[in-house]
C-alpha cells in the first residue's frame, strides 16, 4: 500500500516555472515506476512523465518534452515534476502516481494521489 500526496501547486504566469512534489508513504517506494498525469476541465486524464523505479530512465508526452523534468529521490521517498516555460495549456490538476512499472496509460498505475492545482495566467 502507498499513499500519495502532491504538493508546489499555484498560479504562475506564462513562462514561469513550478516544481511539483509528491511524498509517498510505505515502505518499497523504490518498487516503484512514478508518473505524473494532469486533467483540464472538461478533458480526460492525460499522460505527463513517467520515471523507472531506479530513475535511471524517464518519458515525456511531447507536449512537456524539453519543458518538463520528472525525477526522484528514493532515499526521500518523493518524486518531482520540474515544470519550466509554462502555457496557459498547462493549465490542469496534476496527479501523481505509482504502478509496477513506467506505462503512458493511466490504467496501468495502482496508486494516485489527491492532485494539486497548477493555473498558467497569460
């Protein structure tokens, strides 16, 4: 069992940057494949970045590659989400996750945190 809580949301204005954390609690986070998901209004849920359980490789939706950076501490238990160049596109509640391994789609994640807010003002 794992329970997941985000934190570092906020409003920012186009082309700032946030950092996003999730601490996880439980033992075997290191188990773990991590990903970040987000959500808009009135859209689904849409893959972010994932993270393999050793950190030593990560995936990017084109949308954040070359903007975003997933990483993680496994000593801390926590995984981040650097979010740099900001858009107002960006704009959605961001979720964290954990699941047996690094997948794009949602369905393959067994954990999911509560999310946390990010607004991009133009």
């Amino acid at each position: 069992q794992v329970q997941l809580a985000e934190s570092g949301g906020g409003l920012v204005q186009a082309g700032g940057s946030l950092r996003l954390s999730c601490a996880a609690s439980g033992r075997s986070f290191s188990s773990y494949a991590m990903g970040w998901f987000r959500q808009a209004p009135g859209k689904e849920r849409e893959f972010v970045a994932t993270i393999t359980r050793s950190g030593s490789s990560t995936d990017y939706a084109d949308s954040v590659k070359g903007r975003f950076t997933i990483s993680r501490d496994n000593a801390k238990n926590t995984v981040y989400l650097q979010m740099n160049s900001l858009k107002p596109e960006d704009t959605a509640v961001y979720y964290c996750t954990a699941g047996p391994w690094e997948s794009r789609n949602h369905h393959a994640y067994d954990y999911w945190g509560q999310g946390t807010q990010v607004t991009v003002s133009s």
